[in-house]
C-alpha cells in the first residue's frame, strides 16, 4: 500500500487533537470549527489508509499507525515552524541574556531559546538557571535580558500567562506513610507553602525528610523512593509515580509562569523574542493527554 503525500495542515489537525484529546480543543487551538477537524482527521487517515484514533463513547486512543504518524508529524510541524520564522524573521545580530527555572532546563522549555538561536545564527546566548526569585532579583539589576519566572504579585501581571500543572511525585516503589516524608525546597520556594497547605486541607501530616536547591538532586531523591515531592510537569521523569486524590492525595494547583524583561529600554533582538515568545511557547511545548502520555496537559497559555 502506498501512502499518500501528508499536507501541513491535516498533520496539524492530528497533533492537536492528539495534544489535547478532544476534536472541539483542537478546533480552537488551530482556530478552526469542530467539523473542520474532524473532516481533516478522515481526510488524513484515508491518505494513510489506516485508522490513526480510536474513538470510543468517552475516550480516544492513538492506533499504532497513529502513535507511529505522531512522532513524525511534530518533526514535520517542528521543521515548517522553523523554517517559516527563519524567512520571516528580521536578521538579528547581538547577544541575549536569558534566565530559566531550574526544573525546565531539562525540558522542552529550553528548546525555545535553543531553536531560537538555530533560527538567528548570529545571535549569542547567555542562560542562566535558578530559582525564580533570583531570576527577578537579576532583572532588577538589570543582569538579564528577559526570563521567565513564576509570577510574582510584587510586579505588574504579565499580559501573557502559561500555567504548569504541579503534581505529587513518587518513586515507583514508594509506599506513602504517616507522617508522610517530604522532599522540599528552601525559602523562598513558593511549592513548599503549597505543598503544606494541600497537605493541611486533607488532613495529612507531614515531615521534611530532604531540602535541597536543586531540581536534580529532588529528582534523584524521588526515584530512590525516600519522600514525595511537589514538582512541575517539566520536572517528571519517566518512571515516576504521580500520586493523585484517589491515592489520598489533594489536587494541586498549577504554577504560573510568565515572561519578564527589565524596566529599562531593550535591544531589538530581546523585543522580538518577548514578541514572539508565546507563540514559540505554544509550538515548542506539546500538551500530553490520554491520546500522547496518559498524563495531564503540562502547559497552556492563559
């Protein structure tokens, strides 16, 4: 059997709706109707000649074809993106100092500012990692271009918004226990009062079994199975166990991040990246769903 040519937007309509698990999201994320996808997803699986979802009264499931289609489909979305901004993007030449939270510099959120200096060859860029009240602390003392840090009610609220889910995170043998063992992070992490506070709401005693500053080493701690961790979908690892209401614990919130730049007036280079960061956002950072991770969407921007 021979398959037929993919077009852009019929792959696009696909990775939506596996993205985001429901025709109706997908149609707005694309900002096209309900109908218009799902006419596009049949148009695609007659060029493929397979069924690439199953659909069911309530769920979704990627086939195998579909699961196979889906890892190449964002490489093919994730090369036309960048080729789009590379011909549309003004020549930028300088050097650009940026500021990350720790637990996505081993995500997909660093590949925005990696694709981005692959698209303007000629530009520089310095990143520094740490927690967000540092990052601020360095954007007051103007040692950063732009970074992008949990929000803070001490700075006006950002026009652009992306929400991260934070999860209770275990090692895959770890079997929770009274007083229940925590892995936190030092003041002035925001996560240790949320972390105290879903815990007190649910009755739940606790005790601080590790503190540290790094991401990596909590990471470490939560695989050996020595506590449970409050961590950002950016920070799971493969072979975690989340941890959820049915298993006693209480749902958390999500965090807020949003994109910070200095007072003083920017180069050009740091506004088009502010411009044009969450668009980068949405591209580089694919939802995982029922149909993709069995896991909960990681960001959306608000």
């Amino acid at each position: 059997m021979t398959v037929g040519r993919f077009n852009i937007e019929l792959l696009e309509a696909f990775v939506a709706v596996a993205e985001t698990g429901n025709v109706t999201l997908a149609g707005g994320k694309l900002n096209r109707t309900q109908p218009c996808v799902s006419t596009q997803l049949r148009r695609l699986e007659d060029r493929v000649g397979k069924p690439l979802i199953e659909r069911a009264a309530r769920t979704m499931e990627l086939t195998p074809a579909g699961r196979i289609l889906y890892q190449h489909a964002r490489d093919i979305l994730k090369s036309h993106e960048e080729a789009r901004l590379r011909l549309s993007a003004p020549e930028l030449t300088g050097t650009v100092h940026v500021g990350l939270p720790e637990w996505s510099t081993t995500g997909q959120l660093q590949s925005i500012f990696c694709d981005f200096v692959r698209i303007h060859p000629n530009v520089k860029l310095e990143m520094t990692v740490a927690d967000s009240a540092t990052l601020h602390e360095k954007l007051s003392g103007n040692e950063l271009n732009l970074a992008i840090a949990l929000v803070t009610p001490s700075k006006p609220e950002p026009a652009s918004v992306v929400e991260e889910q934070l999860h209770w995170a275990a090692g895959e043998t770890f079997i929770p226990g009274d007083p229940l063992p925590l892995i936190l992070f030092p003041e002035p992490c925001p996560f240790r009062d949320i972390s105290f506070r879903a815990l007190a709401s649910a009755g739940r005693q606790w005790v601080e079994r590790i503190t540290t500053t790094s991401v990596a080493a909590a990471q470490v701690a939560v695989t050996s199975g020595a506590g449970v961790c409050c961590l950002p979908s950016g920070a799971i690892l493969e072979g975690f166990k989340i941890l959820r209401e049915q298993d006693g614990f209480p749902a958390l919130p999500a965090t807020r991040l949003a994109v910070y730049t200095p007072a003083k007036a920017q180069s050009p280079i740091v506004d088009y990246l502010e411009d044009h960061l969450s668009e980068l956002l949405q591209n580089a950072i694919p939802s995982r769903t029922v149909l993709t991770a069995k896991s909960p969407p990681e960001l959306r921007v608000v």
